[in-house]
C-alpha cells in the first residue's frame, strides 16, 4: 500500500475500527495495541479488494490473538448506547435512549456469534458481504441469523412494552 493510500485508509477508518478493537477488548490500551497490528500490516501486505472488510478481518484476528495471548475471555459489553448519537430534544432523547438501552441489552444476551453479527450490521453498518468476510460465515447464513435476530427481538419487543 502506497504512503497516500495509506493515510487515507487510516483517517477512515481508524475511529469506527478503534470501536470494534475496544467493543471487543473492553480495554482502551488493548484497542489501540490491535489497531497499530493492524495498520502495520495493512500497509505491508494489503494487495487489494475490499480493505474495509479486510481490516475489520485483521483487527479481528488481533483481538484473537490478544486474547490467546493473555488468556482471559473477550469480552463484547460494550456501551453500544455512548458510542450511538442521540437526537436533540431531551423527551426524544430520553425515550431514544430507552429504546437503544433494550436492544443493547437483548443483543448483549444473544449467542458470540450473533451478538457479533448484529454489532457488526447495526454498530459499524458493514454490509451483509462484509460481515461474512470478517466472520467467516456465509453470506446466506449471515442474512438468515439477521432475519432470525430480528424476528425475536420484535417478539421480545411485543412481550416487554405490550403486556
């Protein structure tokens, strides 16, 4: 990857890849640490396609890494609701907030790997075909764990503000 191609991929992507290190570290130090990996091996040896699919996949690997490396649990609680913007009015905000507190928290239940698909869909807005490249799922059963995921949150959804 050449020095200009570099620093634009790094001004893009560094903050939304930085969220996903720390989304899945818990650790702030340990994020940063994943994210220089990362680049570093961007710029050595990216060789073209999709390079934000590509360094989500990195970035990935670095955290399981890490995680092999230090022996403790990956940990995906992260406060989805401080990294989401909000909306202006203080009513809007409040019952806006209410809203993303319940999906974090229902998400957060989830299975590893379907908390991770939908983190990676709803969080950092990769598209289905990216998710599969990072995941190592495929396409069609990324879309298939979505429908399912979003299926049975509107059932919880029904059961916890309608009884």
């Amino acid at each position: 990857m050449r020095n200009d191609d570099f620093e634009v991929v790094y001004n893009m992507y560094y903050q939304q890849l930085f969220l996903y290190a720390r989304s899945l570290t818990s650790n702030k130090e340990d994020a940063k640490d994943v994210l220089a990996n990362a680049f570093v091996k961007a710029y050595l040896s990216f060789s073209g396609g999709n390079v934000r699919a590509w360094l989500y996949k990195v970035v990935r690997n670095e955290c399981y890494n890490l995680y092999r490396e230090k022996k403790h649990e990956i940990n995906l609680d992260v406060s989805l609701i401080e990294l989401m913007g909000s909306e202006d009015s203080i009513l809007g905000k409040i019952i806006t907030d209410e809203k993303k507190a319940w999906l974090y928290k229902k998400i957060l239940e989830l299975k590893p790997r379907d908390r991770e698909i939908m983190l990676l869909s709803l969080k950092n807005e990769l598209t289905d075909k990216e998710i599969s490249i990072i995941t190592n799922v495929s396409l069609e059963n990324v879309r298939v764990i979505k429908h399912r995921v979003k299926m049975h949150l509107m059932e919880n959804a029904k059961e916890d503000y309608h009884e």
